[in-house]
C-alpha cells in the first residue's frame, strides 16, 4: 500500500518546459476532473495536490485505486492514442492544481529531451500501483488492507500536512474505497482498535 499516495520526482529542465506547454488549472477537493466512460484525449500533469482515481462497478460501488500526488502524469494512453474513453473517474483528492496539455502540442512535448521516457516511466510505474492494489485486495483480509490503507495513509499525510500547514485526513468512506470493504467494516475495525 506504499503507492496509494504517491509523488515523482520530475528533473527541472524537463518540468520547465512542461509549464511552457501546458494550460494550468486547479481544482478544489472533490471536482471531478474525469468521469469513467468520458471521452478523453488530453494529457494531464500534477503540479500539487492529491488526485484520486477510482471505478464503479455495475451494481454501483466504487472502488478507490490509489491517489497520485505531484510530478505525475495521467492520461497517458488516451493522450499516446488519439483518444479513448477513461476507464476510470479522477477527481480532485485535495486542492490539485494540473498542467493540461492538448492534443495539438504533442509534437512539441515528444521533442523535450527525456520526456518520452518519463512518460514510459509514469505508465509503469500507475500500471504497477494498479497490480499491487488488485493483489491487495484479493490476497489480505479485510482488517489488513484497513490496517495497511491507514499506515499509508498516516506516513504520507504527516508529511503532507508538515509541509503545507493544514490538515489533510480520510474519511471512514475514503478508508472503505480505498480498502475494498464497506464502512461497516471499517467501524468494526476502528472500534476494535479503540478498544484495544
């Protein structure tokens, strides 16, 4: 559960050139930014902040993948493509501000020196966050993945909230999402742990 809050470290020459091409924006916590299904052909890049990704299912839950802090980039595939539908809904974790990039300037980014590799990087890196919460989730009981969610949770946010002066924390409905388990579940476990 280490990669559920994750930040990169991009090198300065190639984020300076990042800021050139890219139209900045800024979202407050909880603006969706993508829905799941929404057609999609801009490349996005995490300036600050926390941007959640997450699915629903057919019967309507949602299910919390991992969140991505900054020096990440998102929407990689459709952006390499030409465009496609997202599989998944990205919103806003924190207050994010985001570098967009259309589809116009890709030739422009491609000619950044180290930028296709970083790019490269970036896809792995989300594809193997992916696996390691699918495994997760099937392989750990219910309390372990709360338990591991909420260690992740409190390293990453400590740092956080040190470094920006305000107070970041999960709701029981976040710990849930980003466990796979119901809010039930989560109320034992915490219960538990207050007992204890």
């Amino acid at each position: 559960m280490d990669s559920l809050f994750s930040e990169a470290e991009i090198p300065k020459d190639i984020l300076d050139n990042l800021i050139k091409y890219g139209n900045q924006v800024t979202y407050k916590p909880k603006d969706v930014i993508i829905l799941q299904e929404q057609y999609l052909e801009e490349l996005y890049f995490i300036t600050s902040g926390l941007v959640k990704f997450s699915m629903f299912s057919i019967e309507g839950g949602e299910q919390t993948f991992f969140y991505l802090g900054k020096g990440f980039f998102f929407g990689e595939y459709p952006y390499i493509s030409g465009g496609q539908k997202s599989n998944v809904t990205i919103e806003a974790g924190t207050k994010a501000q985001l570098l967009v990039f259309n589809q116009s300037i890709k030739s422009c980014l491609y000619d950044i020196e180290g930028f296709k590799k970083l790019l490269l990087r970036n896809m792995s890196l989300i594809a193997n966050m992916t696996n390691d919460q699918v495994i997760n989730i099937s392989l750990d009981s219910s309390e372990q993945r709360i338990q591991k969610t909420l260690e992740a949770a409190d390293r990453y946010f400590s740092i956080l909230n040190k470094n920006n002066g305000y107070k970041i924390t999960l709701t029981r409905k976040e710990i849930a999402d980003l466990s796979g388990c119901s809010v039930e579940t989560v109320n034992r476990y915490i219960k538990t742990i207050l007992e204890t």
